[in-house]
C-alpha cells in the first residue's frame, strides 16, 4: 500500500511538472525567441514588496534594470518606477499545445518588462526558453524512451520466445550496440546529413537516433522474462491446448514484461533528456534560435559566461525536479514489480 | 674573393669561440658582443629607457607551425617568425608609416622604378655572421625562385614581372620594377632577409622547405630579429633568448632587447590564454573577446588592461555568386538567382542591426562599418561613403522592387516569396571556433526573420568552412572576418581583385563575372602602379563607393584591439596592427623590484 502511495505521489509529481512545461505559451511571459536587444545577460529582476523610499506595496513589483554608468554588462536598478507584476494578463500571441491560438499569459508587467531568470547573449528570457526548452527536451526524452522499447520489446520477445540462431543471432547484434561509443557515432552521422537542418527535421532526427542507439539493454531485459516466462506451466498448459505462437506472445507472454518496460521506461526517459542536452550543448541537437536544455546551457562553454553571469547555470536547477520525479518513478514501479512477483526473481534493475 | 672568404671563417671561428665562452660563463654573463665595433650603425629607438633583463611569458594558441619564414601560414608561426627576424624597411605599428631598419636609408628613382636601399653596416646576424648585400640578394633570390613556393612571392610580381635585384656594393642593393608600384617601400615590411650562410646548402639541394621546425637546434637558426632560439618543449613552450648582436639601441645608448629571455607557452585556446594570463603565468596577453576583456578588467589584480581602439578586422556577410554552371544543383539556381539581386543584398544590408551587433558582440568595444576600410585604418577610408542606419522599411521597398512579396502564416508571421511564390529560405556559415561570428550570424537570422526571410545558422568548423567557400562552393552565405595585417588597401588585393584566390563571394575567376568587377579590377590595378597617395586614394576611394553600392559583402563591425599586460612590464603599448603587442618586444622591459614576480 505505501509503495502504491509513493507510485502515485510521483506520477502526481511529474504530471504536474510535464503540465507547466506543454503549456509554456501560458506560463511563460514571453516569446523564447524574442531577443530584447537592449538588455543582454540581465541579471534575474527581484520582486519587491517595500519600494526605494521604504512604502510597502499590496502587490509585488520589480524595478527596470538600466546599465551602470560606464559599464558594458554591470546592470542596476531604476528605481524610479515600480512596475508591479500582474496576472493574467494579454501577451504576445502564442498556440497552447500547438492548436488553441491563445493571447494570455500568467503574469506580467505593463510598460516594462520582467526577467525572472535574467536573459542570454541576445537578451532573450531565460525563463520563457528554459519553459519552452523544456518541452524539445522532454518530448525528444518521451519519444526516443518509446522508440527504443518498441524495439527492445520486438527484439527481446523474438530472441526470448523463438530462440536458437534467431537468439543468437539477435543478442550477439544487441552486444555489438552495447559496446558502440554513440558519442562518435552521432559525431559521424551528423557528418552525412544535409549541412542546414530545419529545426523539425533535426528534432527527429535527434528522438530516431537516441532511440535507436539505446535499444540493447532493454532488449536483454525483455529476453530475460520472456525466456523464463515461456516455461510456465499455464503458457505451456495453453500451448497444449493448440494456442498459436501468436496468441500466447500477446495473450501470455508479452503482459509479463510490462512491469519491466515501465520501470525501464522510466529510467530511460531522463537519460534520453540527458543525451538530448549533450547533443544540443556540442551543437548536434536542435539548432538555434529553437531553445532547448541543452542549447540554453551551451553558452556555458565560454569562459566568460562561466564566470560572469551566473543566472545561466539555472538550467541545470531546474532540471533537477525531473529527473528527481522520473527516478523516484523508477524505484517505487520496481518496488511494485517486486511485491506482485511470484517466483520471487528480480526482473529489471536500476542500473 | 678567396681572401674574403678566408677572412669570414676566421671571423666566423672567433665568434664562434666567443659565443662557446659566452655559453662558459652562463648567461648570467653581460650578454653584449665584447668587441663593440666603431663601424656598427645602430637604430637608435626614442622612448622611454628600459631596464636589462628578465623574461617575458607569452602565450599562443596552439604550437606554431614552423619557424622558417617561407612555409609559414598561420599566424602563430608569423607571431614567432616576427620577433626572429627582421626586414629591410618596417612598418612603424603605432604610426602606421615605414621607417628605417635594416636598410638606414633608401632612394626611389624619379620614374619610380629603381629602388636603391643602403644597409647598415657591420651588422650580424644572431649567430654573430656579419649581414651584406650578398644575404640580400640570396633572399630574394629565394622568395622569387617558383619551386622554393614561398608565400612572399606573390608580393613581389609587379606587372607581371619579377622584381629584378642587383648588388651595387656590399651595402648597397638596386630593386629594379617594370612598372610603378604604389605600395612604395612598404613592400619591403614582413620580408624577412634570411642568413645566407645557414640557407644556402639547403637552397641548392632543394630542401629549403623543410627545415625551421621549431626543434631546430639554436646553432643551426639565425635571423636578424631581437630574438633567437634558445629551447622548444614539443606540446608546451618555446623559449627565445637575446639576440647579442641586435642592431637597435634605446637613446641612452644601451643595446636592445631589454630581455633576457622570450617564452611562448601553447595553449588550447582563447579561454585558456586567459587563465593563464589571470593566474599571472602569462605577462601579457592580445586578441582578447570582449567578453573576456570585461571578465579581467572586472577582476583586475596586478595587470592593467587596454583598449587600444579600433583595429582592422572587418567583419561581413557575403553570399555564394559563383557560378558553376551545368553543376549547379537547382535549388542552389534558385537561391543564386536571389543572391545575384543587387536589391536582394541591398535590403539584406539595410536590415542589419550592426549598432545591436556591437553592442551584444562586442559589448560597446567596436563600430560598426559600412565599408572595407576598418575604422583603425587612419588613412584609407572614404568619408563620403554614406552610413544609412538600420531601416527595414528600406529593405522592403527595395525587395519590392526586385519583385519579392509576401503571404501571411496563421500565426501572424510573414514569409518572403521571390517573384515565382517560392518562400526565401537559406543558410549561413560561421566558423564553430569563433563565438563572436556565430553571434552575429543570430542576430542577423533574427533581423532577417522581421523580412520574412527563413534563415538557418550552421555553425562549421572553419577548415572545411574554407573548403566549401573556396573549393567546393556548397554554401548559401557566410559570415567571416579578415584581419589586415597593414592599411595600405593592397595588403587584401587578393580579396578584391576578381582574379583572387580569397575573391570570397566568387574567387578564382578567369575574367570578371560583371560589370562592377570590372570596374573594381581596373581600380585596383590602377592604383597599384598610381604615384601619389592622392592619385590612390581617389581610386580606392572609388573602389569602395563601388563595393558599397553593389554588396557583394555586407560589412558588418570591426572591434576594437583589446590587450593587457602586467603592471611590472613597461613600454607596453599595444598598437591596432599585428602583432599587437610584441610589435615593439625589444622594448619591452620588467620594472624594477619586480622581476621576481613573473617566475
């Protein structure tokens, strides 16, 4: 019962956080490609309740930030005006999920505007791209984790079930893939393709590869059940009885491996948002201006970002939460697995 | 002869056994040549008087490639090669003038073309083998002769023609041209006179291009430079050691260089110059980012830093105009029917933010160009050419009347389409290594997307950049930057001439591909064989009006020349010319009480 209670708190957890993230139009104060050129690498803007003569406000506001006399990048604030932050209100026009044309957001400023995470190089909100980044990011997780349990799950189940030089055969290319430095092979790959790559195209050329690199391990795992589960005594109780190989695969076999799929699904959701984040930060991934988690942190390359403006680390902050989610999910559907299992073998692990 | 050459053995044996002594005695030792002959004509340099000794650390990115003057390509090399040796008439990198060097004086005939330069006498090399007309001749000798393929030889054909050269006396050598060649005697800077007694054997076995690899043992390398070889560390540094025999001196009368020893650490790569440069390993560092010059000057602990102001890179984009004939692919026929609009590039210029490039590039520390002349060239630049600020209404106007229009997306956004309804789609290079250009290149994808056109960046690494630009010629356009290395406007005639190898937009034609090219090829030619600096001026000044009118490169910025040295190092002034802050090495010196500090 207190594993169930943990599944379900994280499953909570993570829809919550997925739902800010599909709907980032409305969370989001603005476009992330809008480059406000005026204000480049803008420290966050604090809320403030009391303003510079010491009167406390009713609602929260933040201060213009302008340039410190004689600087290039050392912003301060302009406390001439509060500008207090507003909810729901009319923005820039956007799509919610993609279709719905929408024009509002949370919140906001009037005749100013707010940076609650600062900007980048090119003045764009942080906050807006890490929301929007989010979603290339999550999606290309989601995705690439399906296409490769699509083909683990085929792989696994064939090489389990029939056996012989099918297995053979099918394992042996499974440990070839396992023992592949991707790294250099996506290096190679991207080599081959057209030199400009629309940003879409690239995005599922990214999801088809991850997926397809990272079918191996799963497909052991799937083997592993389906070998065991094929001797059962109901699955050759119904064998006897005349049932095809078809229907014992869908009827019988194949159910038995979800708990393993789940709990691999859930591992390998974060670790194909992580590869998403390192192809896009060494520039293989979704190109500019389309933001991504990797994009937003590849200007950590640079020296100078690295040590001056802090506010681009927070990326990598709120990324934590995720993967927190995702790997709390894993554990409790493992936790499940186990309570459910009968001949009490461990099936799937978090490796 | 046999007497001479008798003579110079001798000569050569002595110094040889002085220098053995020398190396005895350490080089703790006063580093000057014990005989001091009355016949030695120094360069007496003004400025402030240094102090002798120490050491100065520099760093470069990436090992140079050689220290042989007529193989070197890359800039390391060249930075090395610059304080190894030395050429006949230099550029002054302050004042952008020539001045005397190893020649003291020089005369042009009235026809303007016989060159009579005079060289100074009882000069040595840094193997202490006297200098003459002989080690002249042999120099050029070398730099003209076609299977030696010296990189210099180009800057030595006027009007089709050889440069002849003639010894008249052991000072004394004639350069004798077949047609005027405006450049005058700056032709001589960067022409590094080699040591004829080192090079000769090599020369006539043909091996002439493979020696000078920086493992070079220091007996077997001379030049005329500050500066000799002294130990290479494969991978980490190399370090320089006095040239005793340097023919300069400060106005006090003592000998330069002031320092003992010279070091060139190798690092990766720009950030690491930095680190190296702030946790004081390094004692002066150049070619800084902006961004870098305001994360040290933030941070500023026993070093000062300097803007020196605008130097002479330019900074453009430029569209692919070859024309490859049946191989063309069709879309890039379409594409090329664009860029070959001059309105299409016309309304492209009009729409770049440069203010917002500087600004967010280079943080402030630039300007913003219009033309080939960048800012910190003193002489060159046409003020007449008109600087329109950014204007899309223009641009939209004139993509108007190249009869582009525009259809309207769901979400509000508009899409260029050319006259035949196909959307204005294409692609931009920029060098992967280079931060600053790929910056730019977003800002003008952003700038371009308010036209409607769709543009991709495709950041490359620059070698197989350059491949497609010049070779393969697969690209739609590319951002790029060049750095003059003088302001004389024939220093890039290779980009401008349409005959050029670097004729970026189209290099490599056989005849001009249009009018405009035609003119500017005139222009060029024309002004190189022009007399006056007004006769030259007016024509360059023409050639830029032409440039700017038909945008075959949409100039972008220029930054400025960003450099900083520690407090202990005096006579540190950078200049806005390669190289920017050895230029003046030999008077560089170490402050007194603190030449601890840079161990």
């Amino acid at each position: 019962m207190i594993v169930r209670r943990a599944f379900t708190r994280w499953l909570v957890a993570l829809a919550v956080l997925h739902g800010i993230v599909v709907c980032a139009g409305f969370f989001a104060p603005y476009d992330p490609v809008e480059q406000d050129r005026k204000n480049p690498y803008l420290p966050p803007m604090r809320l403030h309740l009391a303003d510079a003569h010491g009167h406390l406000h009713a609602r929260a506001f933040v201060y213009s930030l302008k340039l410190r006399e004689g600087s290039f990048d050392q912003y301060e604030e302009d406390t001439t005006e509060p500008h207090p932050v507003k909810f729901f209100l009319r923005g820039a026009r956007y799509r919610l999920l993609g279709f719905l044309p929408c024009q509002m957001r949370l919140f906001g400023v009037e005749n100013a505007r707010i940076y609650l995470l600062g900007t980048d190089a090119y003045g764009r909100d942080q906050l807006s791209r890490l929301l929007f980044g989010g979603q290339v990011s999550l999606l290309a997780g989601l995705l690439g984790a399906g296409i490769t349990l699509l083909i683990g799950l085929s792989v696994g189940s064939v090489a389990g079930y029939f056996g012989g030089w099918r297995d053979s055969l099918l394992m042996r290319v499974a440990e070839l893939f396992l023992a592949l430095p991707w790294l250099y092979l996506l290096f190679a790959l991207r080599a081959f393709l057209p030199l400009a790559v629309g940003p879409l195209k690239a995005f599922f050329l990214i999801i088809a590869v991850i997926g397809a690199v990272g079918w191996a391990r799963p497909a052991r795992l799937v083997r592993g059940v389906v070998l065991s589960a094929k001797e059962r005594d109901f699955v050759r109780a119904a064998r006897g009885f005349g049932a095809t190989n078809r229907y014992l695969l869908r009827r019988h076999i194949l159910p038995q491996t979800s708990s393993v799929l789940l709990t691999q699904a859930a591992i390998l959701i974060p670790q194909y948002v992580l590869a998403e984040m390192t192809l896009s930060f060494l520039g293989l991934g979704v190109p500019e201006p389309v933001p991504s988690w990797g994009n937003l942190l590849s200007s950590l390359q640079q020296y100078s970002v690295l040590v001056s403006y802090w506010w681009m680390y927070l990326p990598t902050v709120v990324m934590v939460p995720f993967f927190l989610g995702y790997l709390g999910l894993a554990s409790s559907l493992q936790e499940r697995g186990e309570t459910y299992k009968i001949e009490g073998r461990s099936v799937g692990s978090l490796t | 002869m046999r007497t001479a050459r008798a003579n110079f053995h001798c000569r050569s044996i002595l110094s040889g056994l002085l220098l053995f002594l020398l190396a005895l005695l350490g080089h703790r030792a006063p580093a000057f040549p014990p005989q001091k002959s009355t016949k030695e004509e120094l360069l007496v340099l003004p400025g402030e008087a240094g102090r002798s000794g120490g050491r100065l650390v520099v760093s470069l990115r990436g090992e140079p490639k050689t220290l042989n003057p007529l193989i070197a390509a890359d800039a390391r090399s060249r930075e090395v090669i610059g304080v190894m040796q030395a050429d006949l008439v230099h550029i002054n990198r302050a004042t952008q003038l020539t001045e005397p060097a190893l020649a003291k004086s020089w005369k042009i005939s009235p026809d303007g073309l016989t060159y009579t330069l005079v060289l100074r006498q009882g000069l040595k090399f840094s193997d202490g083998q006297p200098l003459n007309a002989d080690d002249v001749l042999f120099t050029f000798r070398v730099y003209l002769d076609e299977n030696v393929h010296a990189s210099q030889r180009d800057l030595l054909i006027v009007g089709g023609k050889p440069i002849a050269v003639r010894k008249v006396d052991a000072h004394t050598v004639v350069f004798q041209l077949v047609k005027t060649y405006g450049v005058g005697e700056r032709l001589f800077d960067g022409l590094a006179i080699l040591p004829r007694h080192l090079l000769e054997k090599p020369y006539q076995e043909g091996k002439l291009g493979q020696i000078g690899s920086l493992a070079t043992a220091a007996d077997q390398w001379a030049g005329l430079g500050p500066f000799r070889v002294k130990e290479y560390v494969a991978g980490q540094r190399l370090v320089l050691e006095r040239n005793p025999y340097y023919w300069k001196s400060d106005a006090k009368g003592n000998r330069l260089p002031y320092l003992d020893e010279l070091v060139f650490l190798f690092v990766p790569n720009a950030d690491a110059q930095v680190l190296k440069f702030q946790s004081g390993e390094t004692d002066v560092i150049s070619q800084l980012g902006a961004e870098n010059f305001s994360v040290l000057s933030r941070q500023q602990r026993g070093y000062t830093m300097v803007d020196a102001g605008p130097g002479l890179e330019y900074n453009f984009l430029f569209f692919n105009l070859n024309d490859a004939g049946d191989k063309t692919s069709p879309e890039m026929q379409w594409k090329q029917r664009w860029f070959r609009e001059v309105k299409f590039r016309q309304a492209v210029s009009a729409a770049v933010d440069r203010e917002a490039i500087v600004r967010l590039v280079y943080q402030g520390r630039g300007s913003a160009i219009w033309g080939l002349v960048a800012p910190g060239n003193r002489r060159w630049g046409n003020e007449r050419l008109a600087h329109p600020a950014r204007s899309l209404e223009r641009a939209r106007t004139l993509l108007k009347e190249a009869g582009f229009s525009w259809s309207n997306g769901p979400n509000g956004e508009s899409t260029l389409l050319d006259s035949s309804g196909k959307p204005v789609e294409f692609s931009i290079l920029t060098s992967s290594s280079n931060a600053d250009r790929a910056k730019m290149a977003a800002l003008i994808q952003d700038d371009l997307k308010q036209l409607g056109m769709r543009v991709q960046v495709v950041p490359l690494e620059f070698r197989s950049l350059l491949d497609r630009v010049t070779q393969s010629k697969e690209y739609d356009a590319c951002v790029m930057g060049i750095a003059s290395f003088d302001a004389d406007p024939n220093t890039d005639i290779n980009v401008w001439l349409s005959s050029g190898g670097t004729h970026l937009w189209n290099p490599s034609q056989a005849h001009p591909a249009t009018p405009w090219e035609a003119e500017i090829d005139r222009l060029f030619e024309e002004q190189m064989s022009a007399r006056t600096f007004e006769q030259r001026k007016k024509l360059f000044d023409r050639a830029q009006e032409v440039l700017a009118e038909n945008q075959p490169m949409i100039f972008l910025a220029s930054p400025n020349i960003l450099a900083g040295a520690k407090n202990s190092i005096g006579n540190f002034q950078p200049a806005v010319l390669e190289p920017y802050v050895l230029w003046n090495v030999e008077q560089l010196y170490l402050k007194m009480g603190t030449e601890n500090a840079t161990r």
